[in-house]
C-alpha cells in the first residue's frame, strides 16, 4: 500500500515539475497558495519521502514483490 501512494505522489510531482518546466506555473503553489504557503511545503515534503521510499523499490528483489502480491491476494 505505501509503495502505491509513494507512486501517485511522485506522479502528482513529475506532473507538477512537467508543468513548472513546460508552462512556468506550479500548479500546486496555484492550488494551495504560494510556494511558501504551508499546505505547499507539506505537498513537497510528501513528493520528497515518496521519491526517498521509491529508491527502495530499486534494490528489492523481484521475487519478493511478487510473493508479497500473491500472499495479499490469497
């Protein structure tokens, strides 16, 4: 389960720096006020532990994603 939110939260960011580096406007600055509002920064922070998270999926073993998958299902 958290590998999936980690992966919708560095979706909603590589769509986020697609559109700063595209169209030069951060749509979740837009959406929460400011780059330096709050909410903004607690939507960063999450961006960044997911991507942190993600590294992991890196270096585990393709094996044991799939055994962990087939337990949940059973």
């Amino acid at each position: 389960m958290l590998d999936k939110i980690s992966l919708i939260l560095l979706i909603i960011g590589g769509l986020n720096w697609g559109s700063v580096g595209i169209f030069q406007f951060d749509l979740v600055a837009w959406i929460f006020g400011g780059q330096t509002g709050i909410i903004s920064r607690i939507v960063y922070t999450l961006v960044a532990l997911a991507a942190i998270w993600c590294i992991s999926l890196l270096f585990r073993d393709r094996d044991e994603v799939s055994h962990d998958t087939f337990a949940r299902q059973a």
